[in-house]
C-alpha cells in the first residue's frame, strides 16, 4: 500500500475544508449541511434545532403501527427494536397554554394499556424503565406532563409504566420518601431495568434524551430553562434521574429526613458519590427540560432547617442497612388506584421520624 508524502495528506485536508465551507455556504446546501453536522458532531451535541420543534404526536400511530412484526398464521413473532428507533424526532413542541387534561391525553395515547404500560406493538424493546412520579394536589401539571411524557417514551420504544405516588393528608410534603416507595412498588409489580424519578412539572424537549440508564446514576435533566439551560453547579442532581435497582441498592436508596422543599437532591448526589459512583448526564443540547411555573405548594414550603440532615445521611451511607434510606422502616397506610394513563398510589404517612434540627410540628397524628 503506497504512503501519501505529509504535504500531499495536508493538500487533501486543505481541499476537503474548503468544499466543507463551500457546501455550509451554499444557499442549496440544506442536507449538505445537515450531513456535514451530523458527520463532525456527536448525537447528543446535535445538531438539534429548538427553533423549529416539531409537535410529538406527529405520525406517532402510524410509526407505531408500521414497525414490523412477522406473521404466521395467528400468531405475530417480535423481533428486537432497532438500536435506535426510527421514530425519534428530536427536539419536541412543550404546550403549556393549551386546554389538557387526562381525557384529552388518553385519546390521543391509544397504544397505552390500563395502569400507563405500553410495549412496542410491533417489536420486542431492547429496554424497560419505570417512571416514578411524587405528586400532590398537582393535577393540572400532571396532565401536561403525561401528555408529553407517554409519546416520547412510545417513540423511544420502550416497554416502561408510569407510577404517580401521591402523598395523601395535610402533612408537610416528602418527596424523597415518595420515591423510596415508589422504588419499591415498581420492583414489587415488575423487575423493570430501570427506575426514573421524575418531578411532575419538568417536560422533556427532545426525545433522543433517552430514559435508559447509564453505567453511573443518571442525572437526565442537565439543562433546564429555569437556570438558562445550564448546570446551576456541578453536582446538581434534581428535576428527573435514572438509577438501576443495583445503583438504588448501592447508594442506599434516598434520605427520608427531608420534610418540605429543598436539601434531597443534593443529599442524593452526595451519597451517589460517597456510593463510589459517577453522575451520568447528557449533554446540555441533549438534556434539556421545560419547567412549568408555579409556586410553592402548601405544605411543601421551604425547608430552613434543611441542611441539618447531611450528617445523619451520612452515616446512613457508611452501612449497608444505615439509618436513613431505602432500608428504614417507615410506616404508611396504603390505597391502589389504576388509570388509564397510570398506576396511582395514595400514601398516608403514619409517622415520621425526624432528626436534629427537624420541626417536631411537622409531625403526623
């Protein structure tokens, strides 16, 4: 095989530059240009247009109908989703103005079963998560983020379900410890992949961010309107996240000290780290989310005395059964309601414990 001289190898670089240059600048280089991006940059730095967002529902039935699955006889036999699904738009049309609510979005979600399952109708998913949802007296935000939520996660082609884990009663509100149940109940009903623990008011903008986790927890929300679609810092770890129940297991699941707004995620985050993992994010073209504006809800104002939990999630992580986290025992009353759109638990918290630094009024009767 002959060997180019250097400078022949930099004429060739040289031209290739310049036709690069010529076709970006051409008025007729439309795929030109999204070829040449799509050659020199990776998938998650784009190139994605969050000018022209394109409305999630578009051509999702039919996509979802004309996926294959081969025939013989009566019975239909699945082979797997492709790597990447054909069916991803990129970034995506939020609608925050609009009349929405759970009728209007299981009409136009036909492919989700009872309970807010849904699997590839015409291909085995190469992937499985579960959404854990903590909510409120949030409705309204709910409905916005399911209308949202089910397409993406159908023109990702998973096989995934949606939990909504609702804090019942008039006592301060709890997140962290919502999610530790919602742990539970999701790997109680299925031994899913992968559990998402998502806030009821951040939407996803593009649907190549992908609900699957990751070799380290995964922290999906790196880039949120509300900071200006950057980090806040580092560690920042709120909004959505990803973790393998061997990740979960590892870390010691999440505080349940936590009463009110504030303190959890970056407790999370530390344990995660003193866990001997990595966070895991996509990049901020990618992981980009749209927060819904609202206040404070009542019984979930901030938490003043919040960052007096650090130490006692401390030494909750130095064991493997510690003192505050997926292990503790916490009592609660229970009741199951399934949706259309969901599977609803109502949890009543019939105890709480606190921690130095915590407001005993808080506690429930």
């Amino acid at each position: 095989m002959p060997r180019w001289h250097p400078a022949i190898l930099l004429a060739l670089a040289s031209l290739q530059l310049a036709c690069t240059l010529l076709l970006l600048a051409s008025e007729q280089g439309g795929r030109a240009r999204r070829f040449l991006a799509a050659l020199f940059t990776s998938e998650e730095d784009g190139p994605f247009d969050y000018s022209h967002p394109v409305d999630v529902y578009t051509n999702l039935s039919a996509g979802l109908e004309n996926m294959g699955g081969k025939s013989i006889g009566d019975q239909v036999f699945l082979s797997p989703c492709p790597v990447v699904s054909p069916l991803l738009l990129g970034p995506i049309s939020v609608q925050l103005s609009g009349p929405v609510n759970l009728s209007i979005v299981s009409r136009r979600n036909p492919w989700v079963l009872p309970g807010g399952r849904h699997s590839p109708p015409r291909c085995k998913a190469r992937h499985s998560c579960a959404v854990v949802i903590p909510h409120r007296n949030r409705e309204p935000h709910l409905a916005f983020l399911l209308y949202h939520l089910h397409p993406v996660l159908q023109r990702q082609q998973l096989h995934y379900a949606i939990y909504v884990i609702q804090q019942a009663g008039n006592q301060t509100f709890n997140r962290a410890k919502l999610m530790n149940v919602g742990f539970k109940e999701a790997m109680r009903d299925e031994e899913w992949d992968c559990i998402f623990f998502h806030d009821v008011d951040l939407i996803p903008e593009n649907d190549r961010n992908l609900y699957i986790c990751a070799d380290g927890p995964k922290h999906m929300a790196a880039a949120m309107d509300k900071f200006g679609y950057k980090m806040p810092y580092k560690n920042y770890f709120g909004g959505v996240s990803g973790l393998t129940p061997e990740q979960y297991l590892k870390m010691n699941g999440f505080p349940n000290s936590y009463w009110g707004w504030g303190g959890e995620d970056d407790d999370i985050a530390n344990r995660v780290l003193l866990a001997g993992m990595k966070i895991s994010r996509p990049s901020i073209r990618l992981g980009r989310y749209k927060m819904i504006k609202h206040k404070h809800d009542a019984g979930n104002a901030a938490n003043p005395n919040r960052w007096d939990h650090w130490d006692v999630g401390v030494l909750g992580r130095k064991g493997v059964k510690g003192s505050d986290g997926w292990y503790y025992p916490f009592n609660l009353f229970k009741s199951l309601f399934p949706h259309p759109l969901f599977l609803s638990f109502f949890f009543f918290f019939l105890m709480q414990i606190y921690h130095a630094g915590s407001n005993p009024s808080n506690m429930a009767a």
